[in-house]
C-alpha cells in the first residue's frame, strides 16, 4: 500500500486535480497551485474523469518520479486533454465530470512459471497489474475489476491494451502487481 499520512485528505486531491484543469483552459502551467506539506512527498498515481459513469480520460504514472502535487496536476491536465481515446475535454464539460485519483504502492514484480500459475496469484478487485512482453506495456488500475471481473477476463483484456494479439502468450512475459489508494 501507498504510504498512509494521516494528513492526505481526499478532498484536497481532488480539488487539487479540478483547479489544475481549470488553470489549463486559462492558459496556465501545472505547479501553480500552491499544496500543502503533505504533497511534497514522491507518488505516482492516476487520474480518470468520468461523465455520467462513462469514461472521460485517464492518464498516470507507474513509477514515482514527481511530488505527489505535481503527479496530480500533470496527470489531471493530460487526462483533460491528452488521452488520445477521446478529444480535448471543453470548458463545458468541466463541471459535469467526476475526478478519481489513485495512489500507487511500487510495483513489485511477480514471479510464475505460466500463465495458469499467474492466474491463480492475482487478488482480484486488489491487484493493479502491469504487463509487459516484446517492447509493448499496458496496465489495469485495480478498479479495473469490476468490468473485467476473473483473472482471466483481466489479463486477457491487458494484453490487448499492450498491443499484442489476443490470446498471446510466451516466455518474454512479465508482470508487476501494485495496488492502489483511490479518492473520489
């Protein structure tokens, strides 16, 4: 799990997120929201908009590279405005989307000898999953589960998002697991 402060509030993210989309349509840089103490430690983490239940964009990090404030800010404007699935949110639209933002754990690689023993060792509705093989990488938050909800579904439904063919399958495999702390 992320490391829990007790000083993290929720709220506090997500207005973080909203104001930085905000800034985006004014013109202005991620970073000049002021944040308190608490997100100047290192996270990675996701944003998803959604409107009305349906995905808007979603846009993260898997590694901690950024302060947790400056993670979120660039993830909610790439989110707004550079998910490639969907166009450019609208000033509009601002208003009418949901901002949720999960907190990643480091991902921690998992070691199996096949795709049936993977299977088993995933925690569904737990486990955030990053696969990789051949050059192409794809990830699933672990919110992911509740559409895809048996591992099977959910690995199969990875490999695709990484760009490989349906049902692919060898030895240049490899996963990593990470779970999250999401705020809505």
């Amino acid at each position: 799990m992320p490391h829990e402060d007790p000083t993290v509030d929720g709220k506090e993210m997500i207005a973080l997120a909203r104001e930085a989309i905000q800034g985006a349509f004014a013109g202005l840089e991620p970073g000049y929201v002021e944040c308190p103490a608490f997100f100047a430690r290192r996270a990675a983490t996701f944003v998803t908009l959604t409107q009305g239940g349906a995905l808007r964009g979603c846009i993260g990090s898997l590694e901690a590279h950024l302060t947790l404030g400056e993670d979120i800010q660039r993830n909610a404007i790439d989110a707004a405005f550079k998910d490639p699935r969907f166009p450019p949110l609208t000033a509009q639209e601002l208003d009418r989307i949901d901002i949720e933002i999960s907190v990643l754990s480091r991902p921690r690689p998992v070691g199996f000898a096949s795709r049936d023993e993977l299977l088993g060792r995933l925690r569904p509705g737990v486990d955030g999953l990053i696969l990789e093989a051949n050059g192409h990488r794809g990830t699933f938050l672990p919110q992911v589960w509740e559409q895809l909800p048996t591992p099977q579904e959910f690995v199969s439904h990875l490999v695709r998002k990484a760009g490989l063919p349906a049902g692919y399958w060898d030895d240049s495999v490899r996963i990593w697991r990470y779970t999250v702390k999401a705020f809505s």
